[in-house]
C-alpha cells in the first residue's frame, strides 16, 4: 500500500512593519524582529490623568489614622470601665460603693486613671484616687507608675505608686501595686477577679482585694501586715456587653492591729453585705 506524502506547510515570516503598527506589538530597539510584551508601554512613567485615587474607597480615612493600617500605632483612643456602683446593706446599715477605671492613649502608652470607695451613713468612709501612667511589656500585661491620694476617715495620705495590671492565665484579671508614702510608709494591694459565664448573658463574678501596710496607722484604723481582705460575688445579667445590673454579697475582713483598732472605734471586723448595683462601661 502505498503512502502518501504530506504537505509540509512553512508560516509566512512576520512582517515586521505590520506588527510595529500594532498597538503595544513594537519591535524591541537593537533586536529587529523581535516583540515586546503588550505591557511594556505601561512599564514606568507618570501615572494617568484619569488613574483612580487609592483614597477613594477610604470612607474619609488616610493612612495615619486607619485601624490596621501601616500608621496605626499612631491612634489615641480612651475608655472608662464602672465595674462597680452599687448600694450597700449591713447589719451595721445602709451604703454605698464604687469602683472606676477610665484610660486614654495609644497602644504603648496610657494615661490612667482609678478610684473607689465606700460611703456609709452620709460620709465616706474610704476613698482613693490614682494618676498613673500604663507601659506594656506583654501582649496581656503592663507596668504603672504614678500616684495614689487616700481620703476619708482621718487624714489624707499621697503616695508614690508602682505595679502591674493584666490578665493572667484563665482570664482573671489581676492588678497588683506597692505604695511608698510619707514618713517612710508603705503598703500594697492585689486584686483578683475572673467572669464565669452561665449563660451567654448571666455572668457570675468572684473577686478578692487584700491590703498590706507596713506599719500600723491608728488615725485610718489600719494596722501593719495583712490588714484586710474583702471577698465579693456578684451575679450580672448583660443586657448588652456595656450594660449589667447585677446583685451579689461581700464579706469584709479584719487582721491583727486592724482587727484591734475596728474593735476599739467600735466598728465590725467581720461585716457581711447584700449588694445591688450595676457595670457599664464605653
């Protein structure tokens, strides 16, 4: 059987003044015959008249102000955290409480602020305010340093402060500060709370504060050593994250001079009290 041979079919050579009349097809200099990539003619250059601005789906923002862009370390944002007012009954009476946290300032640094106190009978008992200044060194940690003024019963005392303040393992929220007053005082207190969520609304709350001084201080009924601890749980219900009210008991505790002192002024050294009261926060 005879096969037959196939066509062998040659393409036509280019025709080099067809293609360099094609848009974007222009030979390359020094190298006739050869073609350029259809993009070259956008490779550099001033952009175009009509190019769209990279600003323009921005919602008004630039990158100086952006969250999560290159300049973001650059915000200053604030807040102020009640985690508690609330009123008070004791077999001793009728009272008041508060605790605040307020913050402004940037990722790295914070200008902070803290109070609380108690009032029962129309006067307060006690009360303190710290000016600090809050630095990170961890993700979920940083360093305070600033001052504290006491008030209330007997005179007022300012002292020098310093401590940490975060969030340890298991989400219980910690703040720990020594104080170095006048004449030579010094004192310190840790606070301890956590959330345990019941529901995805109903929170329950236990917290314990401890303070500690380093000498007695009859004109404020606290003595040297462990002087007190107040053991609290309270049950909120967030009707929104920023908004709970809440209910709760607290047992307050006296220590060695301060149980005495308590004594002597005629005060309780073991008081319970019935709590009702609420946490916002923005």
């Amino acid at each position: 059987m005879t096969t037959m041979p196939m066509p062998v079919l040659t393409p036509p050579a280019p025709d080099s003044a067809a293609m360099q009349a094609m848009p974007g097809m222009n030979t390359r200099p020094g190298n006739p015959g050869s073609v350029a990539s259809p993009m070259s003619p956008m490779q550099g250059g001033p952009a175009p008249a009509d190019a769209r601005d990279s600003f323009d789906y921005s919602g008004g923002f630039s990158r100086s102000v952006m969250p999560g862009a290159e300049a973001s370390d650059g915000l200053r944002l604030g807040a102020v955290f009640v985690e508690q007012f609330e009123a008070v009954e004791t077999n001793q009476g009728s009272g008041s409480a508060w605790d605040v946290q307020a913050w402004y300032g940037g990722p790295f640094d914070k200008a902070w602020l803290r109070t609380q106190g108690d009032r029962r009978g129309g006067r307060t008992e006690t009360a303190s305010v710290e000016a600090l200044w809050f630095r990170p060194f961890h993700p979920f940690w940083g360093t305070q340093l600033g001052v504290r003024q006491d008030f209330g019963e007997g005179p007022n005392r300012t002292w020098a402060a310093l401590g940490v303040q975060g969030v340890a393992p298991y989400w219980n929220a910690v703040e720990a500060t020594a104080y170095v007053g006048e004449d030579g005082r010094t004192a310190a207190r840790l606070k301890i709370a956590t959330d345990l969520r019941v529901t995805q609304r109903l929170v329950l709350r236990p917290d314990v504060e401890a303070n500690l001084f380093g000498r007695s201080d009859a004109a404020r009924r606290t003595g040297s050593g462990l002087s007190s601890t107040q053991v609290g749980l309270r049950l909120r219900y967030e009707f929104r994250r920023e908004f709970a009210p809440y209910i709760g008991v607290a047992w307050n505790h006296g220590f060695g001079e301060t149980r005495e002192l308590r004594r002597l002024s005629g005060d309780p050294n073991d008081e319970v009290q019935w709590i009702i009261g609420f946490q916002v926060w923005r």
